[in-house]
C-alpha cells in the first residue's frame, strides 16, 4: 500500500487522461494479448521444437493405444512418466499442440470416447453414468459439465443424436 505510483485514481473522464493515456479507454486487443503472452509462456522452455514434436507424436500413440484417459485417477505427473518426460513438458505440449490444458485435453478425450461407446448397439444396455464411468469419469457432474461443454448438448441429448444417425 506504500509503493509510490501503484495505488492512485484516474479520472478516466478528463481529457487530460485520455491525451496521456489513451490505451486506458480504448477495448484491449485481447488476440494480441494472448499472442504475446503465449510467447512468452515458454520462452525458457528446455524443450526444443523437434523434442515437442516427438511428444506429441508420442502422446498421440499412447492415447490410441492404450487410451490412458479411461482411468479416472490420471494424472499429468503419470501420464508424464509412462512418457518418459518431465510434467511440465508435457503440459507444454498439450498446451501448444491441442490447445488446452491438461484436464480438458483429457476430458475431450473422455467424451470423443464416450460418443463411439454410446453409438455400439451393445452399449444400449448401460446406463449413461455407467458409460461415462467406463470413460474415466468419476463423476455424473463432472460428465455433464463437460459434455456439455465439448459438444454444446447434454448427455441425453447427446445419445439421441447418436440414435438417429
């Protein structure tokens, strides 16, 4: 509270203010700011962009083969050593290459998994939380938050669209 210069009032009204600080009235260019700030992130990285590239070719086998997401305990500390990197290389990668973090990343996956489960005429005969629990959710509010959240439908409204195709 006594650093010089870091509490103090604008009138963002005057003119004065506007003249020397027009940035302050103007909408932020949020695109910019998260390109910069994404540079930034891993700018000290030790992670070359050929090793990055491995990983994520790795991650990407790993995931179809032997589909690590259905487990409902994953971590990115176990998903990491069964890579055979560190965490936080991991969490770069998916950050960068899948564009989100760790849990949605994961959860995606849940869901992607959930669809193919749920349009087997074999599984008709589970209930969704037993399906989603196969997917490596643990959860029912966990499941419907983000199905939900990948696919813009509910669960129910998920399946009748798998029903009808």
């Amino acid at each position: 509270m006594r650093q010089v210069g870091i509490f103090y009032s604008l009138d963002l009204s005057a003119n004065k203010n506007e003249e020397i600080l027009p940035h302050l009235t103007q909408e932020p260019d949020h695109e910019y700011i998260d390109q910069v700030l994404e540079s930034r992130k891993y700018l000290k990285s030790g992670l070359s962009k050929e090793g990055s590239a491995k990983l994520h070719h790795d991650l990407l086998n790993l995931i179809k083969v032997e589909k690590p997401f259905r487990d409902c305990e994953l971590s990115l500390s176990e998903l990491a050593s069964r890579l055979n990197t560190q965490p936080n290389h991991l969490s770069q990668v998916i950050n960068e290459c899948e564009g989100k973090n760790f849990y949605d990343y994961i959860n995606t996956l849940r869901i992607e998994e959930f669809k193919r489960l749920a349009s087997m005429p074999e599984s008709r005969k589970y209930t969704l939380l037993a399906l989603a629990q196969e997917c490596g959710f643990n959860s029912k509010s966990s499941f419907n938050r983000y199905c939900k959240k990948v696919t813009g439908k509910s669960p129910s409204e998920l399946l009748q669209v798998a029903e009808v195709s």
